[in-house]
C-alpha cells in the first residue's frame, strides 16, 4: 500500500478510503490511485482487511454425504449465490459420521467463519452450542436436528409421503410397498407417517403395506426391494424415499423377471438428474436441491449482513413429476 501511495504522492489514508470506496475523496484522486494499484499489481491484504471489518466473506456448508448427487446439487448451487455476493463456501463433509461431525464443527467454530450452512448427520447435534458460543450464525438444510430451533432451509416430508400415496392409489393401486432411508432420521420418519396416514385415510390396511429400510443407495435400494417381493409378492406398487433406492428398486423388479411399470410401479423423492434418463424414466416427487441450496444461503446472507439471528423455517413444497415408472394397477384376467 506505501508503494501506491508513494507512486501517487497521497497518504496511507487516502489509499485505503479508495480501496475501501470511502466518500470524501476527488474523482481525480481516486482514479490516479486505482491506476497505481493496476501498474503495480497491489491486492489489498485480506487478513488486514478482516480485522477492521470483522468478516472474511467466507462460509462454511458442513454436509452429510457430498457424494450423494441431491447434496452436489446442493453445495454447487449454494456456492454458485454466495459467489455472486463476493462470498467464498468451505465444504466440510462428515461422510454422516458423527464423530467427525463433530470435529468439523470444533473446527468451523475455531476459524473465522461469517456464517454456517449444514446438514446434521443425526437428529441431534448437540456441538451445535460451539457456534452459539462463537457467535456464528447457522442455517439448517434437508435435516433440521430435533434440538435446533435456528433458521433453516427443508422439504414438507409429511406431504412428500401423502401425495406419493395419493399418486399411487389414484391409479387403483392397493398392494403397496415403500422403502424407506434411514429411519433413525426423522425425516425419513415423517416421510413415512405420511405415506401411512393417506393409505389409512383411503381405508387400507397398513399391515398389508410391505415395508423395508434402506440407505439412500441404489443397492440398498435393490437389495430391500428384494426382500419385498420375496415376503410380498403381489405387491404392484413402491414408494421408494429417494430417487436413489428407486433405480435400485427397478433394477431389482427386472432382475426377478418382472417389468416396470406393467407389473409394478415405482415412485421416488428428489428428481436427481438422471431419474428422467431412465429406462423408463422414474416419476418422482420433486424436491430441489438446488433451491434448498440457494435459498438457505439467501437466509444466512441476511442474517449476515443485519447482524439479526432470525428462527425463519422455510419449507419447500414438493411437486409431483409423473413420467414412466407408474401406471394404472394391472388387471387381472
């Protein structure tokens, strides 16, 4: 910064009210300083910077699974809005191990952080109280621990449940399945107690409903749907709690010599990609991960930028994409 001054024959103090687009100081003046900070390839020095602002622009997303394409889809969309703000994102992924989750957030809370995005690997992340003491504001997304009451980012899981019932049952559909994820997850729970209430609310039975647990994986997916037609046979169609399980589950169908949808149909949750390149192309229950992504950024920013801690609870509402795994129940001749 001398250098630059010493060049335009200004003080200190003048440089820096240019770099720092300070009023108070001449056109003339300003754009004989910029031109000496091109010529003599001067970047201001961040660290320096952040002591008097007090802000690095940086965040950090602390997610569960960044191999998983909902939460790629995710981090690259958040990332993609804090960079149209001048804000850099530090991805930070806890494989869903506790244990380095936990780490992670010692980690986040000891470093100058402006702000947290994260994605609990459990339904209770009780760490959480490093970045209350730090004084760093938090955004939730897709899975808002049970003893969180901050800002956060989610899907309506209970209507992902009902309406892929309602889906399935309007096609006449009364032999159903579903595989769940991980039900130690309350997400996955209330994905699930949707589902059970709308088959109950049509006068079916639930105790002739096939259920299974998976992983989110495709061969989680293959292996419960597996189980489901080895323990119910005439089930015609499957409610699958994401997109993942769902290929899985249609790879399991054709493997058993049956066809999708003519004998059983299939339903997913997220609408990753590649669920419409499908052979045939999954119906799915959209949730986007990338609005998830964009708007919990949108919401940290705020609380940023008006140093006001909000409890805002966005819930994204999910959309029904019929493509050409479902269809009318088979009839039987």
């Amino acid at each position: 910064m001398r250098d630059v001054a010493d060049l335009v024959g200004v003080s200190l103090q003048t440089v820096s009210a240019v770099i720092n687009d300070k009023p108070g100081i001449s056109d003339d003046t300003r754009a004989r300083v910029l031109e000496a900070i091109r010529q003599l390839g001067y970047r201001p020095y961040s660290v320096a910077r952040s002591l008097r602002t007090r802000q690095t622009r940086t965040l950090a997303l602390i997610v569960s699974d960044i191999a998983n394409p909902s939460f790629a889809t995710m981090a690259s969309a958040a990332e993609n809005y804090a960079h149209q703000y001048g804000y850099s994102l530090i991805v930070y992924n806890t494989h869903d191990d506790i244990e380095r989750e936990s780490s992670y957030v010692r980690t986040v809370a000891q470093r100058w952080i402006d702000g947290v995005l994260f994605v609990s690997a459990a339904d209770s992340m009780p760490n959480l109280v490093a970045f209350q003491a730090a004084g760093t504001p938090t955004v939730a997304i897709d899975r808002i621990p049970e003893d969180y009451d901050g800002p956060s980012v989610t899907l309506d899981n209970i209507q992902a449940g009902r309406l892929a019932a309602e889906h399935l049952i309007a096609l006449g559909h009364t032999h159903l399945a579903t595989i769940t994820g991980p039900l130690r997850l309350h997400i996955v729970r209330e994905r699930r107690a949707g589902f059970v209430q709308t088959i109950e609310s049509h006068g079916l039975s639930v105790s002739e409903c096939a259920m299974a647990e998976g992983d989110w994986t495709c061969s989680s997916g293959a292996e419960a749907m597996t189980r489901i037609l080895d323990s119910y046979p005439q089930v015609t169609a499957v409610f699958c709690a994401n997109d993942r399980m769902a290929i899985g589950a249609m790879r399991a169908i054709k493997s058993a010599g049956l066809r999708v949808p003519e004998d059983i149909s299939v339903l997913g949750i997220d609408d990753i990609e590649v669920a419409a390149f499908q052979m045939p192309s999954l119906t799915t229950l959209r949730q986007s991960f990338a609005e998830l992504g964009t708007r919990a950024v949108e919401l940290l920013l705020e609380i940023i930028e008006t140093r006001q801690q909000q409890s805002s609870r966005i819930i994204i509402t999910p959309i029904l994409i019929k493509r050409d795994s479902t269809c009318p129940v088979p009839v039987q001749i």
